[in-house]
C-alpha cells in the first residue's frame, strides 16, 4: 500500500538549548551529534516537504530561538503555505524578536512550562527561567498569537495541577497541553524518580476535569495520559511513517524524533536524499509501515489496526527488541517489566535522593555516550 503524504513537517532546528529539563526528549548523545543544517539546506528540506504535501510545519529543538535563521525559515514556510509553529522554551523571545516573527508570518507558539512556581520550574529545569517564561506569555498574547502552553507533568510536579492550570488561565493561554511524560531518552534516565503513582494520576485527572467544567470554552484543556499505567499500548506518531516527518539538526529524517536510537535501522539525511525518496523508498521509513513487520502476539490480535503495535522505542527501551509488541500492553511477554516500574512507584520506592535526577546537558550527555559505547 502506498503511504499517502507526511502531514507534519517537524523541523529539529538544533539541539542546542540552555534549559536542562530532566524529561528531555532530545537524544542522550545529543552533544556528540553532527553540524547543523544550513540556512539554505533547511529552505530546501521545506520546498521538498510542501511539495510533498505537508501542511503544518513544527518549528522545534533544543531551542529553536537559538537559530538566527528563524524568522528567514518562518517567512519561507508562510510563503510555501504552510501554518508554522513555534515549540519554544521562550527563552530569546524578545518583544524585538517577536515581533520579527509575527512579520514572517508565524502562526502559532507554543510556550513550556516546567512547573508553576518559580522554584520548581527553575529547579526542573536547571535554569533560572519562570520569571521570563511569564514576561514571553505576555509578548505571545500582545503579538495576537493564540497560545499553547505546554507542561510535561512526572511525579515531581502533577500534584501541583490545581496551581499549573490556574497560572495558564491567569497568563491566558487558549490551549493547555498536559502531558504525561513518555519515557524516552532523558526522561528514561530519570523514570525511577519521574513515574507517578496511580493516586497521583487520578487526581490530576479529576482536578483537569474540574477545570474544564468552570472554564468552559475559556481554555481548552488536554491530558494526555500515561500508558504505563493503561496497559494499552498508543499509535505511537500516529502510525510509523504515515503522518509524521521530522528532520533533526543534522538533517537526518526519522518517523518520530527519538527513532534514530533504534539498532539495526538506517535513516537517511536530507543533504544526500530528497524528501520525496526518504518518505516513499528508504528503509528506516519502510521498516515499521503499517502491519507487516508484526510477530505475535501482534499478528493476529484484534486491535493492530488500532495501535499499530505501540512504540517502537518503547519497545525497544524496555524489551531490547524494537520488533516485538511495546512492553506498556498487557499482552506482552514483556508487560512485567512496566508493572515493575510502576509497583516501585506506588511502593514510593523511587525517590530522588535514593535516584538523583540526571539533568540534561551537555557534560552528562558526553559521559552518559561515552558509557554506553
Ligand atoms: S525539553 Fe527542556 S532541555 Fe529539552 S529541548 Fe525542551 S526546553 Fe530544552
Ligand atoms: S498485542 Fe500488539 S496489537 Fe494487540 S493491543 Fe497489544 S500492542 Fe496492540
């Protein structure tokens, strides 16, 4: 079956960031990875993608503000018609820069936030960066901008629900993204100390709830659930190779932004390949496209179509095998493995002092590398 065309164009502009959040998506090793795209590389990668028939582009890192090509790739994605997103930590958003951006036709921002006190999202994220993270709110809103804010919710700061939400009100954000971490990259460093308990999550959920109910059309509110506690694995990027692109700082093309740990693929990069060959004919695209590559006890179950099979990262993380069913659905041989994580939770086993967190920077990322190797 011929794949219809990559909907989302995500642009890893560079892994550089100055936050060091201990949930971190970026890859572990990201301070040995390769020189960045160029201005006119990246310009290239977006005609490909338009062409092919992306319609949304995601402008993300690291911190893509560290880019000072940004405002010249967003006015280029307007031109080719795309809606441009901004996924931002706000640092270097100046009200200059902002306003630079709105004239090249940015579309959307979204701003993270670690947590909504001074003192946790500065200790989450390693920097000194909640007082800024409010004036960019407000730079967002004066610029017309709708806003997503966006937590990444963990045991360290879900109990602070009620005060997260109440802030993105209070700073008037339209969207409020509360995601549950996914544990990849550093957040799979950290998940010991980051897992909730079942309690926690109940009561974030409720308390979300509550919310939506007295705000109303107000702010929409989104929680996206853990899937260690479900027990039912996710389409993971919406199905392997079928909505997603995402081009890293170096120009390698992935299907989901942590793909490129996987063993035994290889991914091509934008320099040597044209997007419409990396999306239609190679490999790493080709691997885990729709059904086929499935074994049991994914083969012949009921829901495959649903879920695709889960993550194969995930499965690969916790399984050390990216071909078998992700470990977080009960009916893999490996699910014990993700009920042992979440029992060592609930038993309070895993606390920060007998698990220090392992932030995310560049010292950490070159020992972290260099002891796996
Ligand atoms: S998760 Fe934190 S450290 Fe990682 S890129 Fe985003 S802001 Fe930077
Ligand atoms: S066995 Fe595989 S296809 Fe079935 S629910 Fe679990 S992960 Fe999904």
């Amino acid at each position: 079956m011929t794949p219809g065309p990559p909907l989302w164009l995500l642009a890893e502009l560079t892994y550089r960031c100055p936050l060091h959040c201990v949930f971190c998506y970026n890859p572990i090793d990201f301070a040995n990875q390769p020189e960045e795209l160029s201005t006119d590389d990246w310009l290239r990668v977006l005609r490909e993608g338009r062409e092919l028939g992306a319609v949304q582009c995601g402008l993300s890192g690291g911190e893509p503000l560290l880019r000072d090509d940004l405002e010249v790739i967003v006015a280029e994605a307007r031109r080719l018609g795309y809606y441009t997103n901004l996924l931002t930590s706000g640092v270097g958003l100046t009200v200059e820069r902002a306003r630079a951006l709105k004239a090249a036709g940015l579309d959307h921002v979204q701003l993270s936030f670690q947590d909504s006190t001074r003192e946790m999202n500065d200790f989450l994220s390693h920097t000194k960066t909640f007082e800024l993270k409010n004036r960019v709110a407000q730079t967002i809103k004066d610029q017309g901008w709708p806003m997503v804010m966006n937590v990444v919710l963990h045991r360290l700061n879900i109990d602070h629900i009620d005060r997260i939400i109440g802030m993105a009100a209070e700073l008037g954000a339209e969207y409020l993204e509360l995601a549950n971490t996914q544990y990849y990259s550093w957040a799979f460093k950290n998940r010991d100390a980051l897992l909730p308990t079942r309690a926690q999550l109940q009561h974030a959920e409720a308390v979300a709830d509550a919310w939506r109910v007295k705000l109303g059309d107000r702010m929409r509110i989104f929680f996206v659930a853990p899937d260690y506690h479900e027990g039912k694995a996710k389409k993971c990027v919406n199905g392997w190779g079928s909505m997603f692109l995402t081009v890293t700082p170096d120009g390698t093309a992935v299907p989901c932004h942590t793909a490129k740990m996987l063993p035994g693929l290889s991914f091509p990069n934008v320099r040597e390949h044209s997007v419409r060959d990396i999306w239609f004919d190679s490999e790493g695209f080709n691997r885990y496209r729709g059904t086929g590559w499935m074994k049991e006890p994914c083969a012949s179950c009921e829901h495959r179509e649903e879920d695709l099979g889960g993550c194969r990262c995930q499965a690969y993380l916790i399984a050390h095998d990216p071909t078998v069913a992700d470990p977080v659905c009960v009916k893999s041989p490996h699910h014990g493995l993700v009920q042992e994580a979440v029992q060592r939770a609930e038993a309070g086993l895993a606390t920060v002092a007998e698990h220090p967190l392992v932030f995310r920077d560049a010292k950490n990322s070159r020992r972290l590398s260099a002891s796996s190797t």
